[in-house]
C-alpha cells in the first residue's frame, strides 16, 4: 500500500470512528507533533496517538467541521491539506484555518511521524483560550 492510499484509507477510518483500523496504519513509535502553543501542543505518543489526540482537540471546539481539500503522496511521505472552521467552547466567534498534515512512513510502510502546520497556530491557541 502506498503511503497516498495508507492515508486515505486512515482518514477514512477517522471520520467513521473506526480507531481499532486507524491503529493498523500506525507505527508502534508514532510520535505527533502538534505546535506547542497549543493547549494540545507537543509531541504524543504510540499507535492510539492520534485517537487520544482527536478526542483531546475536539474538547476544545464546537461544532468542528474539517473539509478535505487535497491528499497528496510520494514514496516515504503523505500531506493531507485540510480547512478546519470550529467554534470555542469558552466563546467568541467561529473561525477558520489552514491545515497541513505532513506525515512519514517508515520501511514497513507505516505511519511513523506527523508534523501538523496550522496557518496560524497563535490564533488556534488564542480562540482555543476563549481571547
């Protein structure tokens, strides 16, 4: 499997809820990387990562909707492009950012790191603080 069809097929189990195929995808020392001026920022750990990750994150918004706007892929890599628009749970307005999702497979073609480059994480970590 390629890591463009590795990808669709995790995201694909994203969106359903599916974290037991999510994990087949996933390296035993995946290490995500969120910005650390986050409130959700560092690094997190292990083949349920992204699992913890996502119900971590969503604690933050209301109403989170994600549009796909682009996959892309090549041998060792995979950028998922992404344009989240949520609302904070401790108020103000609803807005929108740009999302890029590098991540890196290994030799056995697992997920091994994701780099996730928001277009402007102080405003995420702002909104995310009810500013």
């Amino acid at each position: 499997m390629t890591p463009l069809d590795a990808s669709r097929s995790m995201y694909d189990a994203v969106a359903r809820g599916d974290w037991a195929t999510v994990e087949t995808f996933m390296a035993d020392d995946l290490v995500i990387h969120e910005p650390p001026s986050l409130p959700y920022g560092g690094e997190w750990r292990g083949r349920d990562a992204m699992q913890r990750l996502y119900a971590h994150v969503m604690g933050y918004w209301d109403d989170p909707k994600v549009e796909w706007i682009d996959l892309l892929g090549g041998k060792s890599h995979s950028v998922a492009l992404l344009h989240l628009t949520m609302t904070p749970k401790k108020g103000g307005q609803r807005f929108s950012q740009h999302v890029a999702e590098v991540t890196t497979f290994n030799g056995a073609g697992k997920m091994a790191d994701m780099r996730i480059h928001y277009f402007d994480a102080d405003e995420v970590a702002r909104m995310a603080a009810g500013e």
